[in-house]
C-alpha cells in the first residue's frame, strides 16, 4: 500500500518536474514560470501565529487560491520528523502535488519534543486544526 502512493507521488510529480527542467532552461534560471504561477493563483500568508505555548509562537503557511468563490478541498499538512525534529518550510515538495490541483493548503509548524515533551505536539495539532476551522473562508 505504502510503495502504490510513493508511486502515485512520484507518477503525479513527473510533469511538473518535466515543466520546471524542461530542455534549454536551468534550474536557477530567471525564466522560471514557477513562483510567477504561484503568486499568481495563490495568495500566501506566510507565518500567521496560530498559537503561543510555553512561550513559543506557533505559525502555519496558509495557500489560498486566489479564485475562492467556490469551496475547495483543504489540505493542512504537518511536517514529519518523528516529533523532534523538521521544519514547515521543508515540506515544499509535497505541497506541489495539491497546489496543481488547486486545493489549498496549510502548512503547520509544532513544538518539538526536545523543548516540549508530549503529548505537547499533539496539542499543538489539535488546536491548529481549531484555527484553521475557525477561519475558514
């Protein structure tokens, strides 16, 4: 089951990456249609604080079509890392996959267990989870 979605990922990120090293363009080229396609269907909020624990700020990354008449589908993604280490912004890669389908996305940052031991995380979640319902558009 777990190797069908690496497949199911890998299958569905083969065009876009097609797109983005398409032949005669380089990685870091100036032509790149990427963060011009992005900024231009998705409005990003970057860091909002949906909490303060333990005198941490926790922030999420909100990507939100642009074109919100109708609902779409929400995605809100924690990163991995086993609850003591990782960090949101590492989570680029995976979030490409919903983006092009046009849902959108909220990308979530917790305590780690190192500064904050469990269930801390957990809480951290749930209410996350709260923010986003309670300021769904």
């Amino acid at each position: 089951m777990l190797r069908r979605f690496h497949i199911a990922v890998a299958v569905s990120l083969l065009p876009l990456l097609c797109f983005v090293q398409s032949p005669g363009r380089s990685p870091n080229s100036s032509t790149d249609k990427w963060p011009d396609y992005l900024a231009g269907e998705y409005d990003i909020v970057a860091d909002p604080t949906y909490s303060t624990a333990n005198n941490t700020e926790l922030k999420l990354d909100l990507y939100l079509s642009k074109n919100r008449s109708l609902p779409t589908p929400t995605l809100i993604l924690f990163h991995g890392g086993g609850w003591v280490e990782g960090q949101k912004e590492r989570n680029v890669l995976v979030q490409l996959p919903y983006l092009a389908l046009g849902w959108s996305l909220v990308n979530v940052e917790y305590r780690m267990a190192k500064n904050s031991p469990a269930p801390a995380a957990i809480e951290d979640l749930r209410c996350a989870r709260r923010w986003v319902n309670s300021h769904a558009i």
